[in-house]
C-alpha cells in the first residue's frame, strides 16, 4: 500500500500516488467522473483497491486542493488551442485545408 506524496519534479507538483505518475486527480476521474468501479481502476493501473481509496480519501480530505489542481489540469496554456475535429486542422504551412 503506497502513500500519497506531491514532489514539484512530478505531475507539476499534483499528489500523486508514491511510486507511481498516477495522480489523485486522475483517479478521481475515473472513479468519480467516469463512474469505473475502483477495483477496475486498481487493475487497470495496477495498484492495489486500497491505493485508489487512498487516493479518493485525500481527494475528499484535500477538497480545496484537489479543486485547485482540476482547474489548472482544464486550463489551456495560453499560445495552445485545442482540437475537436479535422475542422480545426491547418497545414504546417498555415494554409487552410479546403473543404
């Protein structure tokens, strides 16, 4: 059974589970969001089904934390954009893509 640690070399500094690049947030996601049984959350990531109740625990202990590294994870960096669709897809040359 892993401890949940946040070091600023990894995810940025978001806690994480010890050992691993798996974050709370992601976890949570998945649990939470996702609705994936937690067993299958621990098989999927190979941990054990304490470690993601661990990590759900610190998510709800840590709510304005957590909160705080959801938006950060949803933000776009500025200068990015995202991509829904070859809609949004240009040439390298910066030449739209005819229709």
């Amino acid at each position: 059974m892993s401890e949940i640690i946040s070091t600023p070399d990894t995810l940025g500094g978001a806690p994480r589970i010890e050992g691993r690049r798996i974050g709370v947030h992601h976890i949570a996601k998945q649990v939470l969001d996702a609705e994936v049984d937690p067993a299958q959350v621990a098989a999927d990531y190979d941990l054990e089904l304490a470690d993601i109740y661990r990590a759900l625990t610190y998510y709800y202990d840590h709510s304005d934390e957590m909160r705080a590294v959801r938006k950060q994870r949803q933000s776009i960096p500025e200068g990015m954009h995202v991509v829904e669709g070859p809609d949004d897809l240009e040439r390298r040359d910066g030449v739209e893509k005819e229709a």
